[in-house]
C-alpha cells in the first residue's frame, strides 16, 4: 500500500491535464467537428491563468481566465470553420501553431513571476491530500458522461455529429449546437492548461504544455469517443510514464530511450487489442467528423 | 527535441580539429574590427527566466552593459540543432557581424563550415571539441559545483539517498552525475544516488512526474540537469531539499533551495569581446571552473548549517587552489573495477569522454 | 447580413485570388501586429517576405527548406484525398534518416557510385517500414491510424536517439550521441556552387508532377479519390478499402522516407539525434493548405518555408522575438484558409 499510493497519487496528477483536454474534444467531435488545435488552446488557457493568478487575481480567478481564453481560441476556430466553412484540420493545426506563438508573445512579462500551487483537500487521514483539479477532471468525466448518454441535448449532439443534414432537417440548430460543442472543448483545453501553469507546474515558459494536447487528441481515438475509455487511457498513458521512471530509479539496466517509447507502444498495443473484436468500434467515430458542412449540400 | 545541445570538450581533441585544419590556422589574421562592433548570439531555447540560455543570455547584456554604443548584439532563439542552425550562423557573419557565440554544442560542426567561408570573422562556439584559426571554444567545468552540491546532499539527507533528474545521457551530464555522488561520499561513504533520464531537456510536467519518483523511493534531496525550475517546485511542495542548475533558482523553492551549481559566462564574454575589439583575439579552447568564475554556487539556504557551509567554503577553495580534484583516485566504477589509483587523477580528456557511473549510483548507464 | 452560398462549380477565378486575398487581409493583421510593436508594417513585411531570399545563397535556402515539407506534403496529400489520415510522417522521416544514414555508416569509406541510390531506396523503404505499421494494424485489426501514426512519431526520434548514443556513435566523437560524418560517397553534392541546394528538390518538383499523373490518369488514382469521397460508392463499385489504406499509408511513407534521405545525406551529413524540427507535422498544413493537389503542395511548401526563413530574418534584423513568427504564421494561414471558401462558396445578401 505505502509503495504504491505515491504512485497512484502521481498517476492521477499526471493524467489530470489529459483528461479535461480529451474530454472537451471528445464532446467537439462527437458533434462533427475536429480540432486539432488543443495544444495552442491549452498554451493560451495556461499562459492566461497563469498571468490572471499571479498578477494577484488568485487561483480561482485565474483558472476562469485559463478557461476563458481557451473559449476564445476555439472561438476563433468555430468562425473559421463553421462560417468560412475552412478545412477542420488545417485550421486546427494552425491554431496549434498560433497559440504556440500568442502564448509565448504574451507571457513575455510573466516568465520570471512565481506563483503558490494549489494546496490539496484532506478527505481521511493517512490519506494524501486532494487536489480540487483531480477531484474536477473525474467531476467533468461524470458530467460528460451523463451528458452524452442520459440527456437530451447529448442524443441531439450526436445526431448533429453523425448525420448533420438529418439533424438539419429535422430543424435542429446544427450550427450552433457544433459553436456550443466546439466553445466547450476550447474551454477544457483551457482548464487543462490552467491546471498545468497554476497548479502541476505552477510557472510560466513558452511550451508549457510539451505537447500534451497531442496526446490528449490521440487520446479521444484511443477511447472510440467513449468518455470512460478516455479516463482508462489517461490513466494509462499517466500510468506507464510513472512506471517506467519507477523502473528507472530502481536500476532496470534497460536504455532510458526504449524506457520513454513504452507509453506511447502501450497505447498503441492497447488499442489494437480493443479494435480486433470487429468494426463495431469503427462506427463509433462520428460519421461526419472533419467534413465541411453546409446547409446547402 | 534537441538530444544533443550543449557540451563540452577539449584537450586531445582540440589538438586534433586544430591540426587537421592547420592550413587554416596560418591565415590566421582577423582584423581589427570598425566599431560598433556587431556581435550575433545562436540561442538553442527561448530565454526564458532560468536555464541554459539565460545564463548565456545574462552573458549577451553584461556585453551590452560593459561596452555600451562600442557594440551592438543581436541573438536569433529557439534555432533548432539540424540544417537550421548553419543558415543563421552564416546569415550572422554574411550580415556583418564580426563575433559570433554559437551556444549549443549540437552547432559544431555548422560553425566550422561556416567560419571556413568567413576566415575574418570570429566564432566562439560553447561546448564542442573542434577548434580552428577562427574558431574558439568554451566551456565550464560545471563538475565542479556538483561535486561541492553533493556535499551538501548529503550532509542534508536523512536517509543518505539523493535523487538526480536528467535529461540525455551525454558525457556532460555523466560526469555531473558522477562528481555530484563523489560530493557525497566525501562525507557520507554509505550515501546512494539514484538516477532518472526523462529524455527531454524541457518537459516541466515529466522533470516533476520524475521528481516525485525519486522523493517515492526515499530520495530526500533533488537536483536535476534538465532546463526547468520543475524539480525545485516539486521538493517545495513536498518538503524535500533541492539544488538547483544553471540558475540560481531560488525563488521557485524558498524552504527547498539549498543551492544550485550555476554558470556564469560573463567575464568571459567581456573578455572575448575586449579582445577582438583590441585586434588581440586568438583562437582558444577555454574550459574555466570555479576558479575562473564560470562555473559558482549559487547563495547557501540559512538552513544549511554554519559548519556545513564552513566545509563547502573550504573544499571550494581547495577546489580553487588545485588541491582537491573531484575525481582523484582512487576512483572505482559502480562494478567496483578501479579507474584510476590513488595519487592520480582522470585527465581532462578522461573526463569529457566519461560514460560509466561510479560507484554510489543506483541503477545502470545503458551502453 | 451576408450568408455562404454554394457555388454550382469551384470558381476559377477565385482560386486564384483566393492566396491574393489571404495575403492582403495578413498585410491588413500584420500591419496592426507590427505597429503595435513599434515597427513599420512595410518595412517588417520586406524583412519577413525580401530579405531571406536576397541572393543566391538565400534563394538555395529557401528551396532546400522546402523540400523536405513538399516531400512530405505530397505524400500526405494522396492519402488524405483518400480519407487516410497518416499525421506521423514526422516519424516516417525519422525512420528514413535512419535507414539512409545507417548504410552510409556502414558502408563509410566506400566511393561506390551505388551508395547514394542504395541510401535513397534505404531511406524510401525506411519510411515505408514504419508506415506499414499502422496499415497493418488498421486493415488487420481495425486499429484507427491517427493514433498510431502519431504515436509511432513519438517512438522514431527516441530509437534514433538511442542509436546515436550507442551502436552508431561516432568513435572518435568523445562519446558525443552522433554519428560519424559521412564521406563524400554518401553526400549530395550542392546543385549550385554557394548553396546548399541538392538535387533533391528537382527530384521532389519530379515527384509532385508524378503525383499529378496520377491522380489525374491512373485507374489507382481514381479509386482512392473516390473511397476517400464516397466510401459506400467504393465499396459497392468493389474497389478494395484495404489496398486503399496500404497505398495511401505506404506512399506516405515512402515520400517522408526520402525526405529523411535528402536531410541526412544533404545538409546534416551526418546523423543526429533531431534530424527534423517538425517537418512532418507543418506538412500536414502544407497538404492542405495545397488544397490536397499536387501544385498546390509545391506552393503551399514553399510559402511555410518562407515563413520559417522570414521568421529568422526579423529576429535578426528587426529584434522580434521567435514568438512573433509563429503568431504570423498562424495568421497567415488563417488567413488563406478563410478566403478560400470563396472558391466553393459566394457571399450573397440574405434576405
């Protein structure tokens, strides 16, 4: 119990980031839209509340900016996407790119500040302290959850995701329903990066995130668009990482290189496993995921 | 991800880049420069608030400060290792600058082509092994303030085990490893240190994720050689010790900074600027320690004690006056094969190829 | 109000003033950026768009940068008109460094005039070799390829990393994580004396007309555009999804795979453990910012390459930070994706 508390503690921790990015993406694409520019979002979220927090404005403060600002960015994104009708994934991976830029730009003044992490809820004895991010991703994983599968407005998401013509004309709001889902995704982007630059890491350098949000779209696939399967490869991807440097410490006379490949083979390995029970699992992409959609086609 | 950034080397091998461009050493002839003098600066991250480019970044404005309108300096960051790195070099000299510091070590090889096609222009390259007429190289013995840092690791460890965050396993970051563990057993002969490669100069989130590790498996105080402030945050928020690298870092951990093995490449820049303005440079393979400043410890923490600091002041000067060598035989590697044997110290040359772990280290070097 | 209209056919005309428009409405963002930095927008603008390419040297720079994301950008081109969606060409080039560097350390000290071919086939099939990973799973077990892809480019720079720091390690490199430098044997030589321009880029040039061809004329061609536009149309006109997948992935592959070659036995020379800063990801952007086509691949790598140079050039010379370059470029294509919805799409006054 003593030997692995500390690490299921860090495993949890180093999850936490991925698991508010992937679940915001998830719920863009199950309406039909793909964003690849969850990195440039989380940089954007991360350097906004870390210059909210630490300019005095506190952590609560500081994550609505984070959140805010990751809105902003994918705001950008929704006006390209669905009223330039731009293709999805150049516009995604230009906004990685931009926010790569804006962030750095911004957090000029803000690299040499320093800021308190967040202190943990104790909830028993004996046990390590809570973090309030941690004890959110799992609150945000339950809230997705219902969402999609138990609520109204999630049928109607994924509808609009699976076929939006139908949707359309059955007179649901296509587009503004994907607006609300890309503005959703934006803003847990931004959650993630305000956990990173206020609380996991709590400072400010250009590419904070070190391409996390790359691995938190990788992630959305890996879980066949399921919420739970998001959180099970979160916790995996966190898990190997932590592993592998646990086996490094004790002395595994492996080369360090192959050491850091196994959360990446893991994923993979993983995911093939699931994928061979057939094509059910194909079919769960959103049908119309990545493609233009205009109500006159 | 820039693996091979940074480093350093010398001896045998400067003889050796040195004679296999002496036609190019007879030319030796570089003009006195007309003033402002233009100096250009090949940053391999952004600057930053710590780490290895602000240090050498602190270096460009100590120019600046010290020479005022007498020269002008320029820096391009962020100019990654590969096909990159010669365009900017060149476009600096092609654009007249006369001095250029090409401050990564993964610039080598494009510093020595272009400085063949800019005979009259001065580069001073960080961390390689490859001089010629027009090329200097510099570097510090970072080793120095590991083997002082480890001193005090171990004199503040309760349980005798330090942790170390690295990022690539090069020689440079070897022999840090290794001095660091020859600090502590100096005072501690039963003191472990355990290693952990995160294979990523900069990866705040992974340099805490290993960070954490370490404090798991009874690590009490961490150090790192990677180019974030992560590993001190991480010992503050836990209540361990950290030393810090490159920069002072002090602020990121109040309660956990006990030090940090700092670089300082100020001097030597005045003086390489000084000279080139003078028409006196000469090409040069510089590797300072503690004596020449380059290398230094960074202000003690107040919890470390008076009779500790004592000893560090004092191994620090014996350091300064050759007396001590940190790596003096007799030297054993982790297999317990002796290196070296007493009375003897490994060459400089030894040293910038290390890539064995002595004894005290948990763990193996993959070859 | 204004509202999108589909248009009947894309517009000709609009294709072309489409990149003009982009680049007017960047002028229009960058001279507000620039301003506000105290910098004269025009001024700011030669450096960025002038300066790099003053001269022969710059110009060679310029294509030489281009060439390994056009090599990139045309494979990925062709599997993404067919709905394959390989976004690991960053490891494809990895692997092909290796395969092509690694015979060139092997055979170092060799003047056959086979071993620059021999590296260049090496580098193709080491690109292949890793693309085959993920067509495999995806045909065999249905494994989604945007994750392998992706992954796997996460795994090829730490085996590289690997081999240089052990096996390949140069001897007489103080223990250094390079390789030897290769012999002339195994070097492209320049193109034109005072550059670093190899016979790589008119071999991509080659390349992109090859793609044309095929896309426009051959069988092959024809069946991965429509499985990629009308999946159930493939299936029904019995056109194999799986040869699809392997076509798209290999080819990719393949192209990153020379361009790896082209890297290593032209301006790095040796290996090293970063042997691209990003090529692969920036020609997913070039792929689509070519609109998918060939041409516009060309085109479409040589303005990112621009903006790369551009970026260097205003450090330099106008003392802006590395930031400002990203955030330019990411306006820019913001730009040029926006104005080309006119070329399917016309603005029209709703009522």
């Amino acid at each position: 119990m003593n030997d692995w508390l500390p690490i299921l503690a860090t495993t949890l921790a180093a999850a936490t980031p991925l698991i508010f990015a992937g679940l915001g993406e998830l719920v863009t694409e199950r309406a039909g839209v793909l964003n690849l520019g969850v990195e440039g979002m989380m940089l954007i979220g991360a350097v906004s509340a870390f210059a909210v927090a630490s300019s005095g404005g506190g952590l609560l403060l500081g994550t609505l900016a984070g959140i805010g600002a990751g809105m902003a960015a994918s705001a950008l994104f929704a006006l390209l996407v669905l009223h330039c009708l731009a293709n999805q994934m150049a516009t995604g991976l230009a906004l990685a790119l931009f926010g790569v830029g804006l962030s750095a730009f911004i957090g000029r003044d803000y690299v040499s500040h320093v800021l308190d992490g967040v202190s943990g809820y104790t909830l028993l004895d004996g046990l390590p302290p809570l973090d309030p991010f941690i004890v959110g991703s799992l609150g945000l994983f339950a809230l997705v959850q219902w969402f999609l599968y138990r609520s109204r407005g999630g049928l109607v998401l994924r509808a609009v995701g699976e076929s939006p013509s139908t949707a359309h004309a059955l007179g649901y709001p296509v587009r503004l329903i994907r607006w609300a889902a890309i503005l959703f995704g934006g803003a847990c982007s931004g959650l993630a990066g305000a956990y990173l630059a206020t609380d996991y890491t709590p400072m400010w350098v250009e590419g904070l995130s070190a391409g996390r949000g790359w691995i938190a779209l990788a992630l959305v696939v890996f879980a066949t668009w399921k919420p739970a399967r998001l959180l099970a490869g979160a916790y995996l991807f966190g898990g190997v990482t932590i592993l592998q440097f646990h086996g490094q410490a004790l002395g595994l006379a492996v080369p360090s290189q192959f050491m850091s490949m196994l959360p990446y083979l893991a994923t993979i390995v993983v995911l093939t496993l699931i994928s061979r029970r057939g094509h059910a699992i194909r079919l769960n992409a959103p049908a119309s995921l990545g493609q233009v959609w205009h109500p006159d086609s | 991800m820039n693996i091979d950034r940074r480093t350093l080397l010398k001896g045998a091998a400067a003889a050796a880049g040195l004679a296999a461009l002496s036609p190019l050493h007879a030319l030796a002839a570089i003009p006195k420069p007309t003033l402002p003098l233009k100096i250009g600066f090949v940053y391999v991250s952004p600057i930053g608030d710590a780490g290895w480019t602000y240090q050498h970044d602190l270096g460009r404005k100590a120019v600046e400060e010290s020479f005022g309108d007498k020269v002008q300096t320029k820096y391009v960051e962020s100019v990654s290792e590969g096909a990159d790195a010669e365009r900017v070099i060149r476009d600096f000299a092609a654009n007249g600058h006369q001095l250029v510091f090409a401050t990564s070590f993964g610039y080598m090889n494009p510093t020595l082509k272009v400085a063949r096609a800019f005979p009259k222009t001065v580069f001073e390259h960080a961390t390689g092994y490859k001089q010629a007429a027009n090329v200097g190289i510099y570097a510090a013995r970072y080793y120095e303030a590991r083997y002082l840092a480890g001193i005090i690791a171990a004199k503040m460890s309760t349980t005798g085990t330090a942790g170390y965050i690295a990022a690539f396993p090069i020689p440079e970051v070897v022999m840090g490893i290794n001095a660091f563990v020859r600090g502590m057993r100096s005072v501690n002969p039963d003191a472990q240190l355990k290693v952990v490669w995160v294979n990523a100069w900069f990866d705040p989130g992974k340099e805490r994720e290993a960070a954490l590790t370490l404090a798991a498996q009874n690590a009490d105080v961490l150090t790192h050689h990677t180019d974030s402030t992560a590993v001190v945050q991480a010992a503050e928020e836990k209540g361990l010790y950290a030393i810090g690298y490159h920069s002072d870092m002090s602020k990121y951990g109040p309660k956990a900074h006990l030090t940090a093995a700092t670089h300082h490449w100020e001097g030597f820049y005045r003086k390489v600027v000084q000279d080139v303005i003078d028409g006196s440079w000469e090409s040069s393979n510089v590797w300072g320690g503690l004596k020449d400043g380059m290398v230094d410890l960074a202000p003690l923490n107040p919890v470390v004690p008076g009779d500790v600091a004592a000893l560090v002041a004092q191994k620090k000067q014996e350091i300064i006056d050759g007396k001590l060598h940190p790596f003096a035989g007799p030297l054993f590697d982790q297999d317990g094969r002796q290196v070296i044997g007493a009375g003897a110290s490994l060459t400089d040359e030894e040293l910038l190829k290390m890539n064995y772990y002595v004894e005290g280290i948990v763990g193996k070097l993959p070859k | 109000m204004f509202r999108l209209e589909a248009r009947p056919a894309p517009s000709t005309l609009a294709r072309w003033l489409a990149p003009l428009g982009a680049l007017l409405l960047t002028l229009l963002l960058a001279a507000v950026l620039f301003a506000q930095l105290g910098q004269s927008p025009l001024h700011a603008f030669a450096v960025f768009f002038l300066r790099p390419l003053d001269g022969l040297y710059g110009i060679g720079e310029w294509l030489l940068k281009a060439t390994p994301l056009m090599l990139c950008g045309l494979g990925l081109a062709l599997g993404f008109r067919a709905s394959v969606w390989n976004i690991g060409a960053e490891g494809q080039l990895t692997v092909g460094a290796i395969a092509a560097g690694g015979l060139a350390i092997h055979f170092d000290g060799s003047d056959s005039a086979w071993l620059l071919p021999a590296m260049a086939g090496a580098g193709v099939l080491g690109g292949m070799l890793w693309a085959a990973i993920p067509a495999l799973l995806r045909t065999r077990w249905q494994t989604n390829e945007i994750l392998t892809t992706l992954m796997l480019a996460y795994v090829a720079p730490l085996l590289l990393a690997w081999l240089v720091n052990g096996p390949w390690r140069d001897p007489a490199g103080f223990n250094f994580p390079q390789s030897i430098q290769f012999g002339e044997s195994a070097l492209l030589a320049p193109l034109l004396a005072g550059t670093r321009l190899t016979v790589a880029f008119p071999l991509a040039l080659g390349l992109a007309v090859l793609c044309w061809l095929f896309l426009r004329h051959a069988y092959l061609g024809f069946q991965m555009n429509i499985a990629g536009q009308a999946p159930a149309a493939a299936r029904y006109a019995g056109y194999s999804p799986a040869r699809t997948v392997w076509v798209a992935l290999l080819v990719g592959g393949g192209c990153a795979g020379l361009a790896g070659f082209a890297e290593v036995a032209g301006p790095l020379g040796q290996l090293l453990p970063s042997v691209s800063p990003g090529y692969g990801f920036a020609a997913i952007i070039v792929a689509f910012v070519g609109r998918l086509h060939p041409l516009g691949v060309v085109l479409a790598s040589l303005l990112l390459s621009l903006l790369y140079l551009g970026g260097e050039s205003a450090q330099m010379e106008l003392g802006l930070p590395a930031s400002i370059t990203g955030l330019f470029q990411g306006a820019l294509l913001f730009a040029l994706l926006a104005c080309d919805t006119l070329v399917h799409y016309r603005l029209r006054r709703s009522r």
